[in-house]
C-alpha cells in the first residue's frame, strides 16, 4: 500500500509538470482493495481492472519502473509505452486489461472465467460503482451464475460514479444485494481494512474456484477528485474529511503498531520503498520515447 501511495503521488508530481500526457486517475485512499484482493491470488488466476487500475497493477507485482515508464510513453514500459495510464496489460502477472470503458471489466473477467474454469484459475474484476447501473453489469452476473464461473466480482465502492454521488441514482442503495438476487454469495466489508478485505477476498476466491461466483462491495473513499481535471469541490467537507482520518495506509500503521510491530521497521518500509520508486523514475524517465511509427518490441516484454 506504501508502494501504490508513493507511487501515485509521484505520478501526481509528473503530470503537473507536463512528463505524463494524456489524464490520469489516480488510486489514493483505495490502495487496501487492490492489495488484499490480489493477496488471495495464485498464478494463473486473471485479473481485469478499470482506468483506475495503477493499484492493481502494483499489487500484482508489476515493477513501479515499468508502470512509470509506461505511463510515460517509454519504450521499457510495460507496454512498451503504447497504452498509457488507462490501457495496462501483463499476461505474465495475469492483468488481461484495465479498461476506459465504465464497467468494461466485468465482461473481460467473465470471459477469462471461462478459461480459467479449464484449468482450476479465477477471475477477478475490479469496478467502481458507477458500473452496476450498466446493463452489462446484470448480464454478466447472471451469465456466471448460470454457467458456474469462477470469477469474483469485486465492487470499490467509493461513493461516487465520476461527478455523481451513488446514494442519488442507485435504487435500493444496496449494491450487494443485487448479487444476490442471482444467488451470488456476497459480502459488504470496509475496504479502508486491508486485513478485513484480505479475509474477505480469501472466503470468495476460494468459493469461485471450487463453486462458482461471488461478490464484494469494498467500502471506501478515493482521496483526490475523478481525474487530474477534476477538484472535487462536489463532495461535502465533512465528508471528506472523515474518510481522510481513515486513510487505509494510516489505519494499518496503526493496527501493525498494536501488534507490537515495532515503529522502526514501518520507518524502514517506507523508506524502501521511497528508495525503490526514486530509483524506478529515473530509470524510467532516462528510457527513450516511444514512437509513434516505432514497431520495436516491448524491452519490458523482451
């Protein structure tokens, strides 16, 4: 979760100063959902994610360097630097996609399911709640239930679709009680609490692999607006203020500092991991620009 938030910010950093072009949606305050749904995995298991996807990207072990030079158009990004922030592919790590398209991530993880029930893996696919007022959203649930697929859907929830609080346009306000209306089993947790979503996140994959699907909701709040374009002055506050105070990376330190983890060794995390991402954007930056007409190969891929 460290690696995500430094890593965000430094995006952050190099937007601002022209480096990352395109737009980008930055993951702060929902580094637990990515972490401990990918914690649950196991090779050969897929994982399709949304435009929001730096976290998944991260937690399924794609180096920062890579990422960053691929958000930065570089030759050695992941992709070669073709696909930017929002297009992120690792079949390697099992990221078959992150998608622009709300809700796209769904039908790509319910296709993988159908592979992945060959040969014992999940699917997993991350969307925000934006997506379950799409129609697809419905079709591919009850696709899954239908066929038994092992994919497990997984709903972060951060209250807001875009520019547009959840609680105003979701009929029920009860996301997963639409899973299980097509008999999903499903489960509402805090997804500020890595260790409640890693627990979570264990219960359904291990139900997909061996029954069919399931469903988590992730309770939580992303720090900054939609996009780079957005402030986010539509939000209350209060509101805001009171999932600042829950930041997940804070509640952990906290709740590692009560098992008696000593504070130095949180210290020296952290500044691993700052040590890692430095290194990793200077690598990045000094790589050569991927061009447009350039049909070389991906190093990274290489």
């Amino acid at each position: 979760m460290m690696l995500i938030r430094a890593f965000e910010l430094e995006i952050q950093r190099l937007f601002l100063r022209g480096d990352v072009h395109g737009t980008t949606h930055l993951y702060n305050g929902q580094e637990a959902v990515s972490v401990g749904v990918c914690a649950s995995l196991r090779e050969g298991d897929y994982v399709a994610a949304t435009y929001r996807s730096h976290g998944a990207a991260l937690a399924l072990g794609i180096p920062a360097e890579a990422l960053a030079a691929e958000l930065l158009g570089r030759t050695t990004g992941v992709d070669g630097g073709r696909g930017g922030s929002m297009n992120i592919v690792d079949l390697d790590r099992g990221l078959i996609g992150t998608f622009g398209i709300v809700g796209g991530s769904i039908g790509a993880a319910v296709g993988a399911a159908m592979s992945a029930k060959r040969h014992g893996g999940v699917a997993v696919a991350f969307f925000g709640d934006g997506a379950t007022n799409q129609g697809y959203f419905h079709e591919c649930l009850n696709f899954a239930a239908v066929r038994a697929l092992p994919v497990v859907f997984v709903c972060e929830n951060n209250l807001y679709g875009e520019f547009t609080a959840m609680a105003s346009v979701t009929a029920g306000g009860d996301i997963a009680a639409r899973a299980s209306a097509y008999g999903l089993p499903s489960r509402k947790v805090d997804g500020n609490a890595i260790a409640e979503v890693v627990a979570a996140a264990c219960d359904a994959v291990c139900h997909a692999r061996e029954h069919g699907p399931a469903f988590l909701e992730c309770l939580t709040y992303r720090h900054l607006g939609h996009s780079k374009s957005d402030p986010g002055k539509y939000r209350p506050a209060d509101e805001h203020e009171a999932w600042l105070a829950r930041d997940p990376i804070e509640l952990e330190r906290t709740r590692l500092t009560q098992l008696s983890v000593p504070a130095e060794r949180l210290a020296e995390l952290e500044a691993d991991v700052e040590r890692e991402l430095a290194t990793a954007t200077e690598r990045a930056l000094a790589a050569p620009v991927a061009a447009p007409d350039n049909d070389q190969a991906c190093e990274y891929a290489a």
